[in-house]
C-alpha cells in the first residue's frame, strides 16, 4: 500500500513545527499582553450546534461524522433508495455530529454552558484546528488551525480597538506588512434596504464578498441569479465602488444611509472605531471597504479582515461583532467581538517572505560527541548541569565515527560540539568546539556553562 493522506491536510516536519511554533507562541504572548485567557474545545460538535451558523456556503462546507454502529438504524429507507433533492434530509438522519467549522460557534456554546463559572466580561483566546469540507487549493486548506481571541459580555466598541490594535502588533512582531479592511453589517443591511431588497441581505452579502475573487461583472450576474432587479444592482454597483480615504468614505456612506437608520448607526459605529484607532496609531495599513462580508451570518457589527500586502493569498485574519450568537443557545442579549488568525495562511506568508528568525531552526545548542561508554556516562553528567542552567544540550547514542556524529550536527545546525575524550575524562573537562569559527577550546563545566550562556 502507498502511503497517502486526504487532500487538503498536510504533515510538519521538525523543521516545519519549528516555524509553526513561532507563529503560535508570537500570537499566544499577545493575546495573553492584553488579558485573555486560554480555554479549549472538542474536535466534534452536534449539528444542532454547527448547522445554520454560517450561512448557506458554510453549511455546506461542514464534514459531517456518520453514526457510530448500526448508522442505518431508524434512517427513512425511502431516502436511501431515492435521495434526489433530500440529501440534507438523509443526511440529518446517518449523522448527529460534526468537526468544527470554526472556533467561534463552539465557544457561543461554551459561554453558555459554563454561564456560572465565567467572570463578565469573559476575554477568551483558543489555538486548535478546525475542519472545512472546502476544494483545496494554495492557501486553502481542509484542515486548518485557527487563532481566536473573543470578549463577550460587552457591547462597547473599545473592545473592537483592543482587537485591530492587538492585530496590528502581532503582525509587526511576525515582521508581516499588512492592510487591516473594516466594514459594518448594519451598514450592509442598509444598503440592501436602501436599494429596495432588504429581504435579500444575506444574497447581497454572499454574493458581494466574492467581489475580490471574481470581480464585479460576476458578481452582477449572480446577483440576477438571486432575485435583484437590474435596477437595484445598478443602484448598488457605484456603492461598491466608493474610494478615498476612510473619513471620506464614511462622509459618503454617511449622505447615502442618512435616511435608513441601521445603516447611519452602522457608519457611526465605524466611525468611532477608525477614530480611536487612528489616534492610537497602527502600524498596518487601514481601509474601509463596503464589499467586505465575511459571508457569516452571525455578524451584526463591525466585520475585520486582513490582507497581505507582499504575498498574493486570501485573509490571514478576519472577525467581527457578534450579538445575537449566544441567543441560538439559550443566553439572549449576550454582546460578543472577535478575531481568528488562520495560523497555516500566516505560515505560508513567512515562508514566501522568509521572515523567521535566523536561529529558530536551532535545536540542542551543543551536541556531546559519543566516545565510548565511559566517556558517554561523563557527558550525560555534564549534560544534566548545563540543561539544570537553561541550555539545551544532547548526546549522540552511538560510538560512531566522529565524521558521521558532526556531519549529524551539522544537519542540525547545532552550534556547538563537546567532546570528553580520555584525557578529558581523566581531567574532568571537555573540549568545547564552535561549529561556526572552528575554534576550539578546553574548558571545566563551569566555564562551558558561561560560555553557552
């Protein structure tokens, strides 16, 4: 049998983990800068809790678990024999559970089961994968790790400032330049009123957040496709196309929705977010754009997304406010606003750039050649006192041949090489060689410490 794994999903060498693990841990120390704290959730969840979150796309996109043992039992036969049109159906009856779609669903239902045990407002970050039955493709992937940082519990928009600040300082930490993109769901609800089809919004929506992909005749025609008027489309075409800077923009918007009052309170909001921000001051690029949806349904405020500006891939790091999730499950009036970081687009980026640091691929600092048993049993002594300081250290099993024990340094970009010989474990030293100058020398463990420091 060829060794394979499904499309979609990918394994990490050593070398991989090693980038992988300094993208989480640069996102992980500034999530915990600004007060959250970690939490986690199953792989799986019902479909109760997953279906009809994120919108008709992402339903779709959902991998679904069959039914453990006799899957058939109490299934309508009548939909085994003819599916056509009721695959949903046939569906709800073989499977009960699903892996997550995203880490936002499952923490609404969190907040709501551990309701009792968690102090308002709730600061929360989460680092797990999450599964997406989506085509792959570069920088898509079917299994994916998320990066999430939520506050629920508050309805006030500094909270939507700690968030695009605390984006902005993780990029310049990755040395990632960015352009962080901001939108506002009332602000498309009231465009969609404003154009005469609110009852349309999320086919406006859905449609329109594909504008960067597919451009703006398709998405005209799938517009057509959904119902709009060739009149409303031509109303909606030059909203689209609103440029300037995001004051302007906002002055626009604001003529525009001056009269629909969901869509005026969705400029404001934005307007006080962008405000705050700009006397911050952020490092990445910002930018309001009226196309930007997200495609989920479970926004209702502000929506984030970011962008790249060196690497040609798709959001590396999207959110936005959430009021009404929590509702779903039993906890109505619960204000929430996060963001996701997707980890495996970010490490595609750093890659393409070549951004990681020069010794981050560095395992052990020193590596104890293996000159025999005696001396191997010397070196484990002094391993144990250098890594007892701090200092990662390691000894090769074998009494193999020095060229093969230093060529495995080499692979290893180890930058230092101890040697106990005879004379060595006669005098209690060591020879300590670095890898870089050649240079040689015969210290105590004491100094090797000093000088691995």
């Amino acid at each position: 049998m060829k060794p394979s794994i499904p499309k979609g999903t990918r394994d990490f060498t050593p070398a991989e983990m090693a980038r992988r693990n300094y993208i989480f841990d640069t996102i992980r120390s500034v999530f915990r800068l600004y007060g959250f704290a970690p939490i986690e959730t199953p792989a799986m969840e019902t479909l109760q809790t997953l279906m009809g979150k994120y919108g008709e796309e992402g339903d779709k996109l959902l991998f679904k678990i069959l039914n453990s043992g006799d899957f058939l039992r109490g299934v309508d036969r009548s939909l085994i024999d003819n599916p056509d049109g009721q695959w949903g159906k046939l569906t709800s009856q073989l499977c009960e559970k699903g892996l997550r779609y995203d880490l936002t669903v499952p923490f609404a239902r969190f907040v709501v089961m551990h309701r009792n045990d968690l102090q308002m407002p709730f600061k929360r970050y989460q680092i797990q994968p999450v599964w997406r039955a989506d085509r792959p493709q570069k920088g898509r992937y079917r299994e994916f790790y998320q990066c999430d940082a939520d506050i629920v519990g508050s309805d006030s928009l500094i909270n939507e400032v700690e968030l695009l600040t605390l984006i902005d300082e993780v990029f310049a930490r990755l040395g990632i330049s960015i352009t962080i993109k901001l939108n506002n769901r009332k602000v498309l609800a009231g465009i969609a009123t404003l154009i005469g089809f609110p009852e349309k919004m999320v086919d406006i929506t859905v449609a329109i957040d594909k504008l960067d992909k597919i451009g703006l005749d398709a998405v005209n025609a799938e517009l057509l496709e959904r119902g709009l008027t060739p009149e409303a489309i031509a109303a909606l075409e030059p909203i689209l196309k609103i440029e300037g800077s995001v004051a302007e923009r906002l002055d626009r918007l604001a003529s525009l929705l001056a009269n629909v009052e969901e869509g005026a309170k969705g400029v404001e909001e934005l307007r006080e977010i962008t405000g705050a921000v700009e006397k911050l001051g952020l490092r990445a690029n910002l930018e309001l754009d009226v196309a930007l949806a997200r495609g989920l349904n479970y926004y209702t405020g502000a929506i984030i997304e970011v962008k790249a500006n060196d690497v040609a891939i798709g959001s590396i790091t999207g959110g936005g406010r959430y009021d009404n999730l929590t509702g779903v499950f039993g906890m109505p009036g619960l204000s929430g606003v996060g963001i996701s970081f997707g980890a495996d687009r970010i490490y595609d980026v750093l890659n393409q750039l070549d951004l990681y640091p020069a010794d981050l691929l560095t395992g052990a600092k020193v590596l104890f050649l293996n000159m025999g048993a005696a001396e191997a049993a010397q070196s484990l002594k002094v391993i144990a006192t250098l890594r007892a300081a701090g200092i990662s250290a390691e000894l090769y099993p074998d009494a193999a041949k020095m060229k093969k024990q230093m060529a495995y340094a080499d692979a290893k970009s180890i930058p230092y090489v101890a040697i106990i010989g005879e004379s060595e474990l006669e005098s209690g030293s060591l020879t300590l060689k670095n890898m870089a100058s050649g240079q040689q020398q015969l210290v105590s463990p004491g100094q090797a410490v000093e000088i691995l420091k």
